[in-house]
C-alpha cells in the first residue's frame, strides 16, 4: 500500500464516519467493513460519498461506478480512486 493510498483511506474513513456514523468507535470502520451491503450507506449516502470522492480527489464516476461492486467497502473506495487517477478504470 502506497503513502497515496494511506491518504485516500484516512479521508474516506473520516468522512464515513462523520457523515453516517457519528459517535461510532473510529477503529471498528476497517477498510474491509461493508456499507452498503449491511446498509450502513442507503441511496442517499451513496450519492453523498460519489460527491465526495469526486470533490475531493478530483476525479469523475460513471454511473455504473456508483454501486455496490465499487462502494462497498473502503479498500473497494481506494482501488477505484487508484484507478481513476492512473485512467485504468
């Protein structure tokens, strides 16, 4: 894992559990905790995190990115930046 990498982790943990679980114990958020398969992310929050992702690391989902295959957990988060960022996706 990149120093990259790091980053893009500690900025969507951060924003997970500011905007959908606050008051929640920061260490039990791990990279590999599904959000919107326990639905801990519904539509709504979906959509605040695709705004997110893009807002913040300067990239642009399609539509067919914005589910569960790509969003579901974090490390599914960091690979799609990745990605983005390098246009492999």
């Amino acid at each position: 894992m990149t120093s990259q990498d790091q980053e893009v982790i500690e900025a969507i943990k951060s924003f997970v559990l500011k905007e959908f679980l606050p008051g929640e114990d920061p260490s039990a958020l791990e990279t590999t905790t599904p959000l919107i398969t326990t639905g801990i992310l519904d539509s709504i929050a979906t959509l605040k995190l695709v705004v997110f992702l893009e807002e913040r690391f300067g990239i642009e989902l399609e539509s067919h990115e914005a589910g569960v295959e790509h969003l579901n957990t974090i490390a599914d988060m960091v690979t799609l930046v990745a990605s983005k960022r390098t246009g492999t996706a």
